[in-house]
C-alpha cells in the first residue's frame, strides 16, 4: 500500500504504525491529513480506536480500509468521527480518490458498504414501549435536538448527509463558504456532535437527509 500511494502526484506517506500506540506516536510525529485505518489490530478494533485518534489530532481524517463488512462495524466507525469507510476488495484508485476526497472534508463510503448503512439506519424500531409509557410519551413527548435547528441549518445538515463539501454547498445555496461553516459549527454546537460525520449519520438517522 505504502508503495502504491506513494506513485500518486501530491501524495506522501508519512508513517507507517502497526499498532494504535505506534499510530498515536506517529500521528503526533507527523501530523498527518488522512490516517488509513484498519479494523484487526493488536489489542483493539480499528473502529474502536477512531474516537481516540481523533481526541489526539481533532482535524485528522480518518478512513476504515479493512475486510469487515460489518454494518455494525461501519456504523461504529462514523458514529465515532471516522470520515469514511473502504473494504479491501476496492481498487487502489477508490482507495486514492477517497483520501483525497477525505482531506477535504467529504465522507465516504465504500460501494459494497452503502447499501448496508442504509439498510442499517432504515431498520426496525426497537421493540414497543409499555402502553402506559407510550401514552405518557405522546401526551408529552420529549423535545429533539433537532427541533433547535434552523431551516438552513436543516438544508446544510441533509447536504452533508449527501457527503458534500462546504464548497459544494454554498454553492448549491448560494451563499458563502464561511457562512456555511458559521452554520456547520452552529449544528455540531445544538447537537452536542463533534465532526461532520456525525452531522451526517444524524441526518440520517432523524429524517433530516430529505
């Protein structure tokens, strides 16, 4: 892989880890725009070990490239911060256009994967509440973050489900791109989210992806 990625025009491999302390020491060493990230490593999953990647190096990209098609696996991952998720079986030049997209802002997810993130996030309700917790939720039910958001809020929160870029947003409203991230703070702030994925796996998952 390294020998790979090295032959692309305008990317460099800056390190290599074979474990998540490595990787730690690497990433702060480095400080690296996009870390590769499989899911077996010593000790832990790969999934597992996003959100803590991502506490050492807030601005880190970090991109899934593993065997597990695992929906399960793949919800962790974005759920965590994790800006994209790629199988094995992808070609070198899914693999590179997906780390150049990863760098700027975008998520990602593989082809095989897609499919089952929405399978995942369309899924059954969990099992039906008690008759007498039911009625006390719909005389009273409970406010939604979401409820917080404005209609352009609204409008950039489903984009960014989509997997566009600030550009390509403001853009699309035609408005600035520094005005798009003044909204994109403002959602991650009334979420209580910490990255753009998130934005997007909510999006998803409470109906605001249109």
């Amino acid at each position: 892989m390294v020998a790979l990625l090295a032959e692309e025009t305008g990317l460099e491999v800056v390190g290599e880890a074979a474990d998540i302390g490595e990787a730690l020491r690497q990433i702060e060493k480095t400080r690296p725009d996009v870390v590769l990230l499989d899911n077996h490593l010593p000790g832990v999953r790969g999934v597992d070990a996003v959100s803590g990647l991502l506490q050492a190096a807030p601005q880190l990209k970090i991109l899934l490239l593993t065997v597990s098609d695992d929906p399960a696996d793949l919800a962790t991952a974005l759920r965590a911060g994790a800006s994209g998720y790629l199988l094995k079986t992808c070609e070198v030049g899914e693999i590179v256009a997906a780390i150049r997209r990863a760098s700027h802002g975008q998520i990602i997810i593989g082809a095989e994967m897609a499919p089952k993130l929405i399978h995942t996030l369309a899924g059954p309700p969990p099992a039906a509440a008690s008759t007498a917790q039911a009625a006390a939720e719909a005389a009273s039910p409970p406010a939604s973050p979401a409820d917080a958001l404005t209609p352009r809020e609204r409008q950039i929160a489903a984009a960014i489900a989509r997997g566009a870029s600030n550009k390509v947003i403001a853009r699309e409203l035609d408005i600035a791109e520094t005005t798009v991230k003044v909204h994109v703070q403002s959602i991650l702030r009334k979420l209580g989210l910490a990255s753009r994925v998130q934005i997007a796996v909510y999006a998803s998952e409470h109906g605001l992806a249109g």
